[in-house]
C-alpha cells in the first residue's frame, strides 16, 4: 500500500526562470507586509497618542448634549 498523501509528494522542481519570479513575487509581498505593519503601528502610536477628551463619542456612546 502506497501514502499518496499531499504532505509525501517531493516539491515541485521549477525553472530558473519560474524561480526567480517566485523569488521576486515572495520580495514584493513580504515589503508589503512590512509596510502594512509600519503604518498600522503608526496608526496605533498616533490613537494612543491622541487626546482623549477631543473624541466626539465619549466611549459610553451618550452624548452630553443629549436633552
């Protein structure tokens, strides 16, 4: 009896043309995780960093102008 599982098949072989396009596509997306990561850190630093009192909504959700 044969393991034809997914997780046994050796990986498959490419050209040196396809690698390199791997390589590249892989380069771009892991400098577009990078920057996702730096600007929603920026986001957080500059929330955190914001005045609380400015918020329109207080974080009950009541408004004091409320009659």
């Amino acid at each position: 009896m044969t393991d034809s599982s997914p997780k046994t098949q050796p990986e498959q072989r490419l050209s040196a043309q396809a690698q390199a396009a791997r390589d590249d596509r892989m380069a771009r997306q892991a400098a577009a995780l990078r920057a996702n990561l730096r600007r929603r850190k920026e986001q957080a630093r500059s929330r955190q960093d914001a005045d609380p009192g400015s918020d329109p909504i207080p974080p009950n959700g009541v408004s004091k102008t409320c009659p």
